[in-house]
C-alpha cells in the first residue's frame, strides 16, 4: 500500500453546464501529499489547444494579461475552502468563458507519484428561464378572514438547449426571512416546508400543476400566521456526469400580500368578586368581520388554575352551531346577539371561586348543505372570587382548674359567645395550641396540641399526640358553645401560655363542609411558683485499709429537699489511670440499681469475677457497694451517681434530679517485683522453609518471688510491613495454665509456641515462607500471688518488636535446573557432531581429481 500512495488533484467530473450571467463555482482539492498542510493551486483555461493562466494562490504574477482586469476587479478570485482545496468562482460567466479549465498543485513531495493537475470541461449555455405570475390576477393584495381559502398561481418555462429540470417552491415572508411552504422538486416529489408537514399530509396545502406550465398554491383553513408576502422561487437543475444533480441558476416573482384577519374571543369583563348566594354574569365575545353566513359554537370551562388545558378544566355548559343548549340546573346560556353570548350561574357558592374561560368555534356552510369548522379560539381566563358569609361570633378562654403543685390536674374551657348572622348550615371546631413562655423579649412559635375537623374528628397534634392516647390530656365538648382540655397530671414542661382558635364551618350545595373563619382566643398563662430541687450524696468507704485480694466496700448515703416522694436510682463508677488500655476514656460504668430496686451489670466485663461486685440497697436512702477479691487493676477512684425520681402521672416515674457522690480512692501500696520484657532471636534473618526461632524472655527486678507465685499470659504478634503501620495480627497464645490457641493461617508454614523455662517462651515457624516476614513481638500479662493465696493480674507489658527476614536461597532453588539444562545441552551437542561426523564420512563424500602441480617458486594461473 505504501508503494502505491501518491498525490492526487480532483475536480469535478464535466462536462459542467452552466447559464450565461450566473456565478460559477469550480471546487479542486489535492490529497495523499506530502510536505505543509496548506497546499497551493494554479487555475488555467483553454478554448482549444493552448492554456492561459488565470490566477494562482501563491504566486500574484501568474495571472496572463489577458485575465488581469477581471482577477483585479474580483469577477475572478480563488476562495479556499480548506488547506487541501480551493473553488474558482468566475462571475458573470460568458459564452466566452467556455472551455476546459485546469488546476494544478506545485509539489511538496519527496517523490513524485500521483497525478498533479486535472481538467474539467465547462459549457455556457443562454438563459432560458423565465418566471411570472399569473395574468388572471387582478389585485397583489388579498383580504382574508381566519379560516378562509386561497389560491395563487405562478408561471415557470425553460428553453434552454441542454435537458433541465424545474424545481418550484412557494414561499412566504412574515418577517425578515422568508420562510418554504411547499415545494415540486426536480426529481418530482413534492416536499412541505418546516412546520406544514402536518397541514400538507391533510390537505390543507397543495401544490398543483396546470396547462401553460402553470403552478397553483391552494391554502385551506387560513390562520393568522398564513399572513405575508408570498413569492414563487424557480430553480433549474441539470445531471452532471457523475449522475448528481447541479442546480444552474434560480428565479423568483412575489406573487401577492395576503392579510388574515384574526378571530378573537374574550369576555367582556375581567377579574370578578361576588358575594356568595348572589348570580355571576359573564359575556363571551367574538371579535370578527365575516360577512358571510357563519354559526358560532360556544363552550364555558372552569379550572381551579389558570394554566389548566381544556381536557384538565370543567365543562360548565355548551351550545353548538345549531343553538342547542345543553341542559343544567343553576347555570344558564343565552345568545344576546350575534357576536355575544352570556353565561349566569344563580346562587354562587365559595366553591366557584377559580378561573372561567369560553371555547368558540366559527362555522360556515358547504355548497352540499353540511357545515364546516372554519376556526377555534379560546378566551383568556377570568379570575372569580367568591366570598363567603362569614358568621360573627367571639371566643373566650378561661381556667376551670389551675395547678398548684406539680402533677396537679389543669382543665381549660374555650366558649363561644355574642353568635350572630349564623345559618342553621354553620358547625363550629376548636383548635388547641400551646406558647412556652421565655425570658425576656423572646419569641416562641406555638405547638399544636390537637384539633378538630368539620366531622369533629380529634387529630392530635405533635406535641400531644402520646399523651392524648394514652389518656393524660382529655378533650371534650360540653355544650353546644363550650369546648374543654384537661390535663391529667401537669408537669413543669406544661407550663407556659394555652390558646383556643374556633373555626367556622359552612355547608356548600354537595354537603361538603368549608371553614369560612377562624376566631383565636386570648391566652391563659399555666404557672406555679416551685423550688429547686436539691440532692445531695456522700461516699463513705468502711475499712480506711486493705490489701490486694480483701474485699473493699463502700456506702453512699443520700438526703435530697424539695422532693415529694422521691426513689432513687444508684450507679458506681471508677475513674482508672490513663494507663489502662482496656478503658482509654478513664470512666467506667461498674454496676447500678434502678428506683424499682434491679440490679444490673454495665460495663463489668470480667466473666472470672462475674459475682465479684455487689450493690444493695440498706435503707431508702443508703446503698452499699462491695467488691471481692480485689486486683491490682482495680485501683482507681470510685464514686455513686443518684438520680431522685418522683411520681408522675399515670403511675409512671420522671426523673427529678441528679447528683454525684465525693470520689473513694483504691490505692494497692505494694513493693513487688517490676516485670520487664524482650523478644530475642539468634537468626532473624533465615531462608525460605527454614525454621525460625523467637524467644520471649521475662525478667523480674525488686523483691524476689518463687517460680510457683509467677504465672505468665503471652500473645504473640506480628505486624507485615517494614514499619509498624499496619494492623497487628496474633499468632498464638499461651495462657497461665498452659492452654496454647493460634489463629488461622492461610499458608503452608506452621506455628509452635511452648514455655522453655518459668520466664522463657519460644516461638517457633516451621517451614517459613515469604508472608512470614515482618515485625514481631509477644505481649505478657503477669500474674502474682499474694501472701493470702489470691493471684493478682499485673497491667500487660509489650516487647519491643524484632523483624523477621525470609529470604530465598537461590543456589538450591536453581541446582537441579542447571544441571538438568547443562547435561540437555552437552547430549545435544555430542549427538549433532555425531550426525555431522556421519554424513560427512559416508553421505557427502565426493572423489575429487586435483591435477598435480609443480612446487615451483611461481604459481599458476588459475591457483592464483
């Protein structure tokens, strides 16, 4: 492929016809070049033999003498389109101008290949084409009404020499532009414009031929967009050689100005306010000038929005082209003359409030009798507002029963008063609301207690949906006038300002109810003067000293004011140091008691000691805690945390007050030895399937203890990484009694751990395999038994890590290959000189006569 590349110039295939007096356009584009993307073009022309040069890109003294003038007046010019292609455009071409013109590109390759230059053959023939517009036509200007018919009618011929084609387009300016409406191409198909693709396909625009080459454009159904200057656009087309069509040239002649008055519809008045039970009258105009016989067909709708759409609105009441009416009660339409007619709806109510339009449609009569629906408008929307007749009547709140103390019952009664101008179809409900009250200028947004709705159905709001299920606040209806709230047991979080809001309700023509009106009453302020509560808890530990192991016990004693009642329930917590890893937020949760006297464990974890704390009550207002067998963990500082309850409503118990006892100190004063741990390895760094060897080694310092009175935990870790910034994984353990688990492994390497002297541990990977390398270290818990046999745990001491390394050993890895390849290649080797040493000795071999020579000190020719 590459040796058949080259350069290739293009024009199109000829010959080109064209028309005397138009603009000609010859295109020539290069490809397959090498060298810079922008190319270069010369254009010359040749009558017979010899060729003139017209015009060039690059060189400005190319133009021949002869072509001069008309290159400098710009009726012959070079137009690129592109890097790789340029047209010729001659204007005004002339009989004269026929010919063969050549375009040639100078060279940019490294080879020459391809072809250079190409020619086109141009032919210039007279213009024969001619446009006009009918004679039959009597008038430019048509004056049309919505929905009318039209005609127009242009003439197109040719005498050109050459076999053309004729291309007509009707066409029409609204604007600026002018716009298509249907066209006859020169292949024969007809084509609608944008936008009449729908009215072409249901033949309200046609494209008709007649005798004397004429072309009629019929419109049905005018509309007011149909309006403008309409003109008759001919173009004549010519096959070129390579079987495309070429369009030659093109004429147009402005036919006629047809204007399209418009039909509108609107209602007389606009925005609209009626009191309810009164009459609204709307009157629905049509605005036009038809002359001629025409029926209106009007249609009333009603929608709640002004955006809705005919199929979303409600059809109020109709009347056809034949002025039937069709049937309603309380709404009528009457024809009151012959561009108006009136809609009145008696007896409005709320409900009719919204938006009201009318549909009118314009008939007009057929030479076979039937009628035709010329056009269809409809009006802009026209706001009506109904108001309802509100009922007058006040509203006032006052306190049935007040609260002196907490838990104390509060009813509140909302009445209705000075009723006047009330129907018997007016139904009241009431509204409940509460306003905390805040200090100082601040305001609150009121909560919804609960209402009511026209079928008097509670709906309880948020603040009081739980309370009013489960019976603390009641909500009922005395008498006819009279609504009352009655909170069961009031408590602080109750008091604040009480509101009452009486709706009034109407009944529309369906039975449906409507609120026309609320009346909000003054509020009622719910206080009562309280004092603060006061708790008080004091800590007292019973024995001032102990040791590791005895039992340590304390009492809190609790004395509180201001509480009716009260029950309390008790927490113990311990305050540990910062060093103890198994609590890092220095507080833990031991053991409480509630006010109904259950005992629960909170954060005592230890399942060895699961009966080791208890907490009891001794008095109503004394508890005690104990804890046996203590540990030197344990140390740290112990409090009581009390919360006072107090009766609340229903039986149930709310929290009054908390409070918080002095600290009691744990402090094991002890002289005992001080543990301290190290991970050693004789080789760290071993090969792969090896064994490796870690040790965990435990020394004592300070007071020396027996082998018996030690017992040790050890974990072993690792973590697999150069640097200790991942994850640790365990191991293995070994616990004091000697129980050794690992956790699972994924590899093929084992694990042994085993205790090789009372403070030796040894670690050991069998088999070690590349995932077995990292930072490795043993975590130890010691445990000690005290003078009085209780083992007490020690806090857990870590070793300082050790990498472990695994290496491969490449000599052994390779051994067995590499011999396997060296004694391949040897037997290979010894058998090809084998087979060498056979075909030369008894395939190959050939009797060569040499004739003898003469050692003489000149050789002969033919050696030399």
């Amino acid at each position: 492929l590459a040796f058949c590349r080259g350069r290739i110039v293009r024009v199109p295939k000829g010959p080109l016809i064209r028309v005397v007096g138009t603009e000609v356009a010859i295109p020539c584009s290069v490809s397959d070049y090498d060298g810079p993307s922008e190319q270069n073009f010369d254009w010359e022309f040749s009558r017979e033999a010899d060729f003139v040069r017209i015009v060039s890109t690059w060189d400005s003294t190319f133009t021949s003498e002869e072509y001069q003038k008309r290159v400098g007046r710009g009726d012959i010019k070079l137009r690129r389109s592109s890097n790789d292609a340029v047209e010729l455009v001659i204007r005004n071409i002339q009989p004269a101008d026929q010919g063969r013109y050549k375009c040639s590109t100078p060279s940019t390759d490294a080879t020459v290949q391809g072809n250079y230059d190409a020619e086109v053959q141009v032919k210039v023939i007279s213009d024969g084409l001619s446009v006009s517009g009918s004679k039959a036509r009597s008038s430019t200007s048509l004056r049309l009404s919505e929905g009318d018919s039209f005609k127009l009618r242009c003439s197109a011929t040719t005498t050109s020499p050459e076999h053309t084609h004729l291309h007509v387009t009707w066409q029409v300016k609204s604007g600026s532009s002018w716009r298509d409406i249907l066209s006859l191409t020169h292949e024969g198909k007809f084509q609608p414009g944008p936008g009449y693709e729908e009215r072409y396909r249901s033949g309200d625009i046609r494209l008709d031929t007649g005798a004397n080459d004429t072309y009629r454009l019929s419109v049905s159904q005018a509309s007011s967009a149909d309006g403008g200057a309409y003109r008759c656009l001919v173009s004549e087309w010519v096959r070129g050689a390579d079987g495309s069509w070429q369009k030659i040239q093109e004429k147009s002649v402005e036919i006629a100005t047809v204007s399209i008055q418009r039909t509108d519809v609107v209602i007389s008045t606009s925005n609209v306010s009626v009191t309810e039970r009164d009459s609204l009258d709307l009157t629905c105009n049509i605005t036009t000038d038809r002359s001629g016989i025409f029926q209106a067909e009007v249609m009333w709708y009603f929608s709640t929005s002004p955006d809705d759409t005919l199929s979303d609105a409600q059809l109020l009441l109709s009347m056809d082209h034949d002025s039937v009416v069709s049937d309603s009660t309380l709404i009528s339409l009457s024809h009151v003359d012959r561009n108006s007619y009136r809609l009145l709806v008696r007896d409005v109510d709320v409900e009719d409030s919204g938006y009201y339009f009318c549909e009118a449609a314009i008939w007009v009569p057929l030479h076979n009798g039937s009628w035709h629906k010329v056009v269809e408008r409809t009006s802009a929307p026209v706001s009506v507002v109904v108001t309802a007749l509100e009922p007058d009547y006040d509203v006032f709140l006052n306190a049935s029963k007040t609260p002196k103390f907490s838990d104390d019952p509060t009813e509140l009664n909302c009445r209705i008063t000075n009723v006047q101008d009330t129907e018997a179809n007016i139904r009241f409900t009431v509204s409940w609301y509460y306003r905390q009250r805040l200090p100082g200028d601040d305001v609150v947004a009121e909560e919804l207690l609960a209402s009511m709705d026209a079928d008097w159905t509670l709906l309880p709001g948020d603040r009081g949906r739980e309370r009013i299920q489960n019976g603390e606040i009641i909500l009922s209806k005395k008498a006819a006038d009279t609504f009352s709230l009655r909170i069961q047991w009031t408590s602080e979080s109750d008091r604040g300002d009480y509101f009452c809001v009486v709706s009034a309700w109407s009944r529309h023509r369906n039975n449906s109810w409507v609120k026309s009106k609320d009346v909000t009453s003054a509020s009622v302020n719910i206080f009562w003067a309280t004092q603060d509560y006061t708790l008080t808890v004091e800590a007292v530990k019973l024995k001032p000293f102990f040791v590791a192991g005895h039992t340590f016990e304390m009492t809190c004693k609790v004395s509180s004011k201001n509480i009716k009642t009260p029950r309390y329930s008790v927490l113990i917590t311990a305050e540990k140091p910062l060093t103890d890893q198994s609590n890092p937020n220095g507080t833990t949760r031991i053991i409480s008691l509630n006010q109904d006297s259950v005992v629960r464990l909170e954060d005592w974890t230890d399942q060895t000691r699961v009966d080791g704390v208890v907490l009891e009550k001794v008095q109503e207002n004394e508890f005690r805690y104990r804890m046996y067998q203590t540990q030197i963990s344990d140390a740290g500082l112990y409090r009581c945390v009390v919360t006072a309850w107090s009766p609340g409503g229903g039986g149930m118990w709310r929290e009054a007050v908390n409070g918080l006892s002095n600290p009691i100190q744990i402090d094991f004063q002890t002289s005992g030895p001080v543990f301290n741990v190290s991970v050693h390895s004789d080789s760290p760094t071993i090969y792969q399937g090896e064994v490796a060897d870690l040790l965990c080694i435990v020394t004592t310092e300070g007071m020396p203890l027996e082998p018996d009175d030690m017992s040790f935990d050890v974990s072993w870790f690792a973590v697999r990484s150069f640097a200790l910034d991942r994850e640790p994984i365990l191991l293995a353990s070994l616990d004091r009694r000697g129980i050794v688990t690992q956790s699972r492994r994924n590899g093929s390497s084992d694990l042994s751990l085993e205790r090789i002297s009372p403070l030796e541990f040894r670690l050991r990977v069998h088999g070690c395999e590349d995932h077995d390398f990292g930072n490795h270290y043993c975590v130890v818990t010691p445990w000690v038994r005290s003078a009085t046999g209780v083992w007490q745990r020690e806090p857990d001491i870590k070793a300082k890590p050790i990498f472990l390394s695994v290496k491969m050993d490449v000599l052994n890895a390779f051994k067995y290959p590499l011999l396997i390849g060296i004694g391949l290649a040897t037997a290979i080797g010894l058998l090809s000189c084998l087979i060498g040493y056979c075909s030369s000795r008894w395939c190959c071999k050939k009797e060569v006569q040499e004739t003898r020579r003469e050692r003489r000190r000149l050789m002969s020719m033919e050696m030399d």
